[in-house]
C-alpha cells in the first residue's frame, strides 16, 4: 500500500507527518537525525529531499522504511507506526 508520490513535496509531507508523529519540533527532530534546522526546514518545505546517509539516519532512529521515506509505501513500516502516521494518498502531490 502506498500512500502518494515521489516527488519532494510529496517527501516533506511524510517528514512533517513523522515529525508530529513523534511529537518533535523541527528542531529536536534534526538534532536525532544529525542535521542543521536550516537543513530540516528545507526538507520540510520540498526545497531539497534527504540524500541517502539522512535518510538512513531516520529509518534507523524512528523505525520508518526507506521506501516509506522516499515512496510513501506504508506496507513495510511497524504496525505502531502504521497507527501513529496519517495516510496521505489523499494530500499527495500528482
């Protein structure tokens, strides 16, 4: 199952929706993946998608799957995430 796009905004959706999932602001959420607010905010924004060694730090310290990060498919990720995080086919970008 997947719940939208690729593109950057599409990313930044999920992020966001991670990010308040957790219960972080911006800016305890970019301490946890090691990078700068700046960075974070740009990620958010869909100005510029994590590379991989970012995205590798969020899968690794939140649970969620690259291809959840990247893809929006929701099949792979943990059931107590699956019920934290919203599903966005609805707001995806086309």
């Amino acid at each position: 199952m997947s719940d939208g796009g690729k593109s950057n905004k599409d990313i930044a959706k999920r992020l966001v929706a991670l990010r308040e999932a957790l219960g972080k602001n911006q800016t305890a959420f970019a301490a946890l993946i090691e990078v700068s607010q700046p960075a974070m905010n740009n990620y958010e924004r869909g100005i510029r998608r994590p590379d991989l060694d970012v995205a590798f730090r969020i899968q690794l310290r939140t649970g969620v799957t690259l291809d959840w990060i990247y893809l929006g498919k929701r099949d792979g990720l943990p059931g107590q995430l699956l019920e934290l995080l919203p599903d966005l086919s609805e707001r995806m970008v086309g």
